[in-house]
C-alpha cells in the first residue's frame, strides 16, 4: 500500500485554498484565520540543506543536477532498522518544483520547491522535516493523502512541543 505526507509552504500556491479546506477539514491545528504574506519559495539546496539540518534521510526521486557544492539527501544507511522505528527515515522523496513539468530531467539547485511529497515515511522524520522548513521557509502545511487532517507548523516551533498534538 502506497502512503503519502506532503508539506507546502502555507503562503505558497495552494494558501487560498486552505482557509476554506481547513474549515472541511476533521481536524486543523495552527491554521490562522488570514493567510500570511507570501514568502519566497526555498530552492531545492535550501530544502535539502533543512532536512540534513533535521537529521533526516531517505531515497530521493528527483536527481538534483551536480553543481558540485550541492549536496544530495542522504540515503538511509539500513532500511530495514528504520521502517517502523522511531528514526527520521523521509522514505521515498518527492520535489515539486515551480515551473516544471513532472517527469523533467534533473533538478537544478535554484530551483524553487513548491511542495515536497514523501512516500511511506515514518512520521516523525516529517515533523521533524516540516519544523526544520519552516525556519526559513516559513510556516508549513502538513497533511497526507487523506487530506482529513490538516497542520501547520510556525517558525519557531520544536517538534518535541508538537508531538502530543501531531495527529499522525
């Protein structure tokens, strides 16, 4: 069975929509009742330098085009041990990227990241990802494929003060 989280900038693209989804929503935490000015969209290097800066890994989908100062997302070094345990395995990794068609080759480092999908993940390392994105991305929406559960995370929130709250 395929599984899905996916995070967004909650003053990117899809901010209109979630007043009006949240209100739908079987439950909604940090949801504000304006939406916040847009920021700038973080590049593929801003993204992946956060989940490093998080401590998480994973198995990317996306090939990031080698500029030779842009590291890659670090594999999990045993899989196996990681599935089912509490350790930051993202699973398998997804950039949306502004602009792009998906299916385009490669991911250029500056290339804005619209959302990111993660297939399979253990939920921890996607609040722990989530909180490490909003730092400089600004707050994030999280929710999965259900889309009954909708969470934002504001800049400044650890996820150890998230976790009693995180629906997942």
């Amino acid at each position: 069975m395929s599984w899905w989280m996916h995070v967004v900038p909650l003053s990117g693209p899809t901010g209109a929509e979630v007043l009006v989804w949240a209100a739908s929503a079987e439950f909604s935490r940090g949801v504000p009742e304006q939406i916040p000015d847009p920021l700038p969209l973080l590049s593929a290097r801003d993204v992946l330098a956060a989940l490093r800066a998080a401590g998480c890994h994973g198995t990317a989908w996306f090939k990031i085009v080698s500029d030779g100062t842009t590291e890659p997302l670090a594999e999990c070094p045993d899989p196996h041990a990681c599935y089912g345990t509490a350790r930051l395995d993202l699973g398998e990794v997804r950039f949306t990227v502004a602009g792009q068609v998906e299916g385009d080759d490669g991911v250029e480092p500056e290339a804005l990241i619209e959302a990111i999908s993660f297939r399979k993940p253990n939920t921890a390392a996607v609040l722990a990802a989530a909180g490490a994105l909003a730092v400089s991305g600004g707050p994030q929406l999280v929710f999965d494929d259900s889309a009954d559960s909708l969470f934002v995370i504001w800049p400044g929130e650890s996820a150890e003060s998230l976790l009693a709250q995180w629906p997942w």
